[in-house]
C-alpha cells in the first residue's frame, strides 16, 4: 500500500509506517490478548511477541485450532538475497525457530535468488552466492537439518514450478497489478514470481503429507501452512490464500512483523542498500559498535538539558533496538524506558548498554555462521 | 498478425492466409532460388523446399554461411501438447529431421506442456501425458537418441530456468503485448512463458558448446541456432532474437513453414481441435482413410461437369496433400495437377490415390510409435 506519508510494499518500504492503517487496509487482524495466551500455553513467550514486534496475522486462531486436533503444521518464510543478512531480517527467522519448536514444525525457507535478479541490478551469480552466503545465518540461529529445507528458487524451481503454474493460470496481470502494482513497464520475469512465492506454501503442505505417508495426489491437504514475516510481505499471501481453494489445500496462514528501524531513525524498515543504518551480519564487530555509537537517538542537544527534559524513546532506536531486539528481560526493559525518559540514562550510556550486547550477539553469531559452512549443504531441499 | 481476413498468432490461426502479407509485416525473407541451390549442396532439396511448404526465413543465409566456416549448428523445435499428433504437426518435424542429416546437427525439441495447461482447459496431468504420447511421433520419425533432446518443460525448467530469467528480465510487458497480443487479462504464467520458449535457443547453444569442451562461463557464444517451425511461432523468435546480444549469444535463426491445410479446406491450419478436418497419428488407419474420402475437394457438382470443366487444384485439399507431403515424385505430382486441372483425374480417383498413401504412411507410422515406447526415455534432455 501507498499512503500519503509511508509505502508499504514487498519492494519498497519508506515514511513513517501507520501499523493501524496497515492493518485495516490489508485487511488482517491484531494479535490480541486471547491469542497471546493461546500462545504462551505452547512456549513461554518470544520477546517478540511480548514487545509486539510481530503484531498482526490472518488465520493465527485457525492454525491453533488446527494444531490442537492434532493437524500438522508447517512453517515457510524466506529471504530476497540481494546482500548480505542485516539484524531486520534476522527478526522473522528467530522468531521462526521460535515456532519451531513451539509446534514441533518443519521449516520450508525460500531463497529468491530469482526475484532479486529480476528487480536489482545484480547478476544471477550474485544473487545465487548471496542466497549461500544469507543461508548461513539461518543456519547459524540453530535450525538444525532434519526440520529445515532451504529451497534456491533457481536451484529447486522443478519442485515448485506445477504448484506455481496452478496459481498463475488463474491470477490475471490485472490481479497482478492491483496487488503489487505492477504496470507495463513490469517485467514479465517479476510478473510471474508471485506465482512462485505462493507455490512454496502448497508444496510445503504437500511434502509434510507426503511424510506423513499420503499419496502424492492428495497429500497434505490438512496440513496448515503458517508464514512468519514482515507485513511488507502480505501481498503474495493474498495470492496464495486466493489459490488455495483451486488446489485444494488449506489457505496458509500468517503471522506478521512491524519493521526493525533503522540506525538513523525511526522511518522505513532498515533498509540494505545503506549500510551505516543498519548492522550486518558480516560486520566486524567494532564497526558495528561505531555504528551504535552513531545512532539517531530521542536525546536532547546537551547532557545538562537530557538530565533536566529526559530523553523520548518513542523515537529513540537505540531504545527501541534494545526494547525489540536485545534486553530480554522485561522489567530491566521497563526500568531503562522509564529511566530514559525520566533522564536517568543518558546516550552516551545507553549506547554503549546496546552495544556491547550487539558487539556479543555478533561474535557468537559470526563463530557459528563460520561453522555452518561445512553444513549448509544438508540443508539443501535436494540434500 | 491479425489481418482484415486472417490471424496468424501462436495461438490462433484463422482465415485465408496471405502469405505474402505476412512476410512483409513480419519482416522475415522468403526462401529464394540462391539460397535453395546453397542449401541442394548439403543434401538433396527436401520436398518441402522443392514445393515450397517452407518458404521464409530469418538468418538462414548466415547459418549457412557460419556452417561453413565450420561452426557448429544446432537445430531446436518443439510441440505445444494439447492433444495427439496430426499431420500437420509432423511437418516441421520431419522436416527437421533432414536438416539434421544436412547439418550434422543436434536436435533440442521443446514440449510446452506448461504453456498448454496455462492456455488450454486442460490439467497439468493431461498435457503432460500429451507431451510423452507426441514423443512418440517424434521418435518414430527416426530421430536417434543420441542427437535428440526431448526438454519437457515441467521436467526440465531448471536447466532453461537461468536463460529464461536473463530473457525475463529485459522483456516487459509492454513487449509481451505488441509481439503476443496479450492483455490485462492475460495470466501471469503465459506472460512469462515467451521467455521459457526463447531460453531453449540459448541453451542448446550452450549445450553444443560444452560438449565441444568450452567452459560453462561462454560456451556456444559461436554455436548458431536454426528453428524450423511455422511461420505461427515467430513473435517467439523475435523475443529470442532481441534477447541473445545481452546473452552474449547468436541470434537464432529460423526457416519457416506455411500450415498444412484442414481437409474441410484451404482455410486456417489443420486444427488439433477438429478431429474430422485433421489425420491425428493415432487415427485407425481406416478412419483415416474416411477422412480423406470426405475431404474438400476442388471438383465440379458432378462427374460430367469435372470432365468437361476440370478441377481447381489450388482450393483442392487432396491435391494440396499430395503436393504438400505425400507424392515424392516431381514429374509425378506435376502431371496429375496438370490431369486433375484438365478434368482427366476425378475426385473419387484423387481420394483414393491420397487415401492409400496416407493409409500407408499410418500404419508404418504407427508400427514404429509403438515400438518408440521401449526407447522414449532415451532422448529425455536428462537420460
């Protein structure tokens, strides 16, 4: 969607972002306190969920509903690797391992090497060693083989190319258009891929009925398919939901989150194509420290006056990276807002607070993104 | 093209055809006398040259030129598998086989069982069911398995996947309507597909390149693609043709066919949706010979009348048949025009004499599909 302050789209996130808006215009539902408590009975609640990062869904209630029948579910998210991993898209990974374990799951991650080629100005070699180089993270967040199947859209295009075909044969460009807005100008590789991205939600289905011992024809069409990722990615969901029923399997489910913000200030989602906003993965560790130090703050011009006015964290990142991402502990949370705001913690202060605990989540991140070299091919959908 | 009294379209072919019309719009040159007597030096002139069924061209004055100067040739066409095999459909077919014994060529032979289910009331199942029963037709035309490729688009689109996204990238839809007629209400996995049929050019002449010992990175960027098909399926062409010098690969060229006339008459293509106006190869032989004994003929009301007045050989689709694909002999073929014109050769003779060669052709026809079925594995692109 495009509104007069803020764009949301799978290709273009910017403006100050109305969640409320979003979620009136999608057309999907809050994740409100019922749910949450229908969450917490699975697993302790993620701090994502706490903090309300991830805040919205379609079919949330009916994945539960399902998985306490008895019914499978399957989990499928993926990445555009159009360079390296940055902490934002970390966000829908963590917290899919988190509903990994939550509903005992299998993983189906989709690397668009494809899409990234088809929209940037990038070759398909590098679009292919980016999906190799981001599947490290993945691994490196502690999925582990036997449940996590990376699907290379160039690599594995075989195995959904039937699924993606059904759902094309029956989506218009006009549909196309209205949905992503695409228009003329579109190329008709870009056209075609929301075809693909919906496919992985079926095929997903399909392969967890099949070891499930279903016959191909009809496997997994009570299996429920459960998406977590940003809300930017909604539209392809509408694709395959629109779909589903023409397949003959359960519409995919989703569970959405707001955008990470940027180092340099609370607009947009934390982009990849400026990397002094945003903290890679591949980062040494001290220049993501001088990258923190940097960062765009809700403090006041002189420590005297922060002391005197305190400090906003509405609109302060290093706040909000520690509030979604970093300080675990709820009530040492709700202790450093209020100190900010009271003045009590200057930015200086809570800069270094952040990060060191950035500087010690990327040393032991980066030593297991090393170890998970001589893994990566397992998790290979082919492997 | 869609003329004031034809359509010529991969997707429709209607009306009279004007052939001179189309190739000026279309912009491709007619085979001319020069050109046949370089092509007589390969091989002796294949009756669809001598009666000029193919009769245009793009490049083929290059493919000869590079072939040579010792380059190699590979030669690519394909079915779209909507149903069984008709006659007409084995024009390019059989045709192609000579120019791989001219060429010393190997062939890649496309079957769209994707574009057919994305365009026809058909399931996936079904056209790629039509695709192994149409190798078959194939086979039996004496195309050995070690020069012959079968590419089923369902099962092999990983390996035209990376061409077609090359191609994909820089053709938008805007290109796809003015070359293919297409509109919003075109579904998003025909709009791609033009880039999947382009892809095969470009692979096959990476195919003949490596297995001449050249690198992946550039192999075939001196191999030279010759299409035969007809004359329907040059929007494709031009989409390849536009893409290669991004490839970094020869433009294919192409040597085009006129269509095959229905027995109901000169008007159209021989269509695979009106099994009394077409020969299917799996027709009873007897049936077959119903068919022709029902034709559309260029004779008079009455027998006395046709003695006296003679008959109309150019609207006359028994004589076209025997022109066209079933009487090999030059002086033959020219006298019984000559007869028939004069009101010597009558309707039912002409049938007859049609009849017995189609009958013929059937039944050794079908003795061989049959035993194809032992091999067709053999000339998948991935045996």
């Amino acid at each position: 969607m495009t509104s007069t302050s803020f764009t949301v789209t799978p290709w273009e996130v910017k403006g100050e972002i109305d969640y409320e808006k979003i979620i009136k215009e999608f057309g999907v539902k809050r994740i409100d306190e019922p749910l949450m408590h229908r969450l917490s009975k699975l697993a302790p609640l993620h701090l994502f969920l706490r903090r309300k990062l991830f805040f919205a869904h379609r079919d949330l209630d009916v994945v539960l509903d399902e998985h306490e029948k008895g019914r499978k579910v399957v989990l499928y998210t993926g990445r555009g690797p159009s360079g390296h991993t940055h902490l934002g898209h970390l966000v829908p990974w963590i917290f899919t391992r988190w509903l990994q374990k939550a509903f005992k799951a299998k993983l189906y991650f989709q690397m668009t090497d494809d899409e990234k080629f088809l929209v940037k100005d990038l070759s398909l070699e590098q679009t292919t060693n980016y999906a190799k180089e981001n599947a490290l993270d993945l691994i490196a967040l502690g999925f582990e083989p036997h449940d996590t199947k990376i699907i290379y859209d160039t690599e594995h295009i075989r195995e959904l190319y039937p699924f993606a075909l059904k759902i094309a044969k029956r989506t218009t460009f006009s549909t196309a258009k209205a949905v992503f807005g695409f228009d003329n100008s579109t190329n008709i590789g870009l056209s075609f891929f929301p075809a693909l991205q919906a496919a992985v939600a079926f095929y997903a289905q399909q392969q967890v009925g099949m070891a499930g011992g279903e016959k191909a024809a009809d496997a997994g069409k009570n299996v429920q398919c459960l998406i977590p990722c940003a809300i930017d990615q909604d539209p392809y969901w509408r694709i395959a939901r629109d779909a589903a029923p023409y397949l003959g399997y359960q519409k995919p489910a989703t569970i959405l989150s707001k955008f990470l913000p940027g180092l340099s200030g609370p607009a947009g989602k934390m982009s990849a194509s400026d990397a002094a906003n945003a903290i890679y993965t591949t980062d040494k560790p001290e220049d993501a420290r001088k990258k923190v130090m940097r960062a765009f703050t809700g403090g006041q011009p002189t420590i005297d006056e922060q002391r005197k006015k305190g400090g906003n964290p509405d609109i302060c990142t290093v706040c909000q990276w520690l509030n979604l991402l970093f300080e675990e502990d709820d009530d040492v949370m709700q202790q450093r807002l209020k100190d900010y705001r009271a003045g009590k913690i200057l930015d200086g202060e809570n800069k270094k607070y952040l990060a060191d605990k950035v500087v010690a989540f990327l040393e032991e991140h980066q030593r297991k993104r090393e170890k998970a070299r001589d893994v990566i091919e397992k998790y290979s959908l082919t492997a």
